[in-house]
C-alpha cells in the first residue's frame, strides 16, 4: 500500500502544478489590452498593430480611413475595468487610437470620415 499512497501523491502534485501553470498562462494570455497599447506608434502599419493586439472583433471603413474595433477589453488587470478599444488608420497607418466608440455611418450619408467618439 505505500507505493499507492506515494502514487496518489505524486498525481496530486501533478495536477496541482499543471493546474499552476494552465492560471498562469491563461492570465498571460490574457494580458491586458491597455498595457499593450503603450507599444503602438502612430505611423505602424496594420500588420504591425496586429503582431501586438491580435486581430480586432470588428472594423468599419470609408475612404482612406479604416478604424479597428477590440470590445470589451481589460483596461487593467481589475475584470471590472473594461473598454471598447478603437484604432484609427488612415492610408493603412495608423493616426490615433484609445477607448472609443465606433458610429456606424448611414446608408445614404456622403461623409467619407468614420464617426468614432473618443473617451
């Protein structure tokens, strides 16, 4: 019966690091999005962007302006601190970015300008 206990114990352990390890790299994936947007520059490109926030939940375009949404994400490591994230980029670079609202455009209005209100 000893080599049972020790066995029992050794799977304990296994679990427990591997429960370990699966928090900790479910709170780094989760990292969050406001800290991420201290490594963007106005000028990067798309694909640049991208490489740092992941692909956004949704965008609107017109014209040469294109803006990026990421909804509902961590503003800082407090689940309650939430924002919806707007990234403008006009001729593929981008020129301001931050907590936003993206307004859809009407179907028939002739602006060429996305409608975002920045908080």
């Amino acid at each position: 019966m000893p080599i049972t206990l020790f066995a029992n114990e050794d799977f304990r352990m296994k679990k427990l690091v591997l429960l370990t390890i699966t928090i900790g790299v479910l709170l780094f994936a989760g990292c969050v999005t406001g800290e991420k947007m201290t490594s963007l520059r106005p000028g990067m490109s798309k694909e640049e962007v991208e490489k740092i926030l992941g692909r956004p939940d949704g965008f609107e375009a017109a014209g040469t302006q294109e803006a990026y949404k990421y909804s509902k994400r961590l503003m800082s490591g407090r689940s309650w601190d939430q924002a919806d994230y707007v990234l403008l980029f006009d001729g593929g670079k981008l020129v301001k970015y931050g907590p936003g609202t993206i307004y859809f455009r009407e179907v028939h209005s002739n602006t060429q300008n996305i409608n975002i209100h920045w908080h």
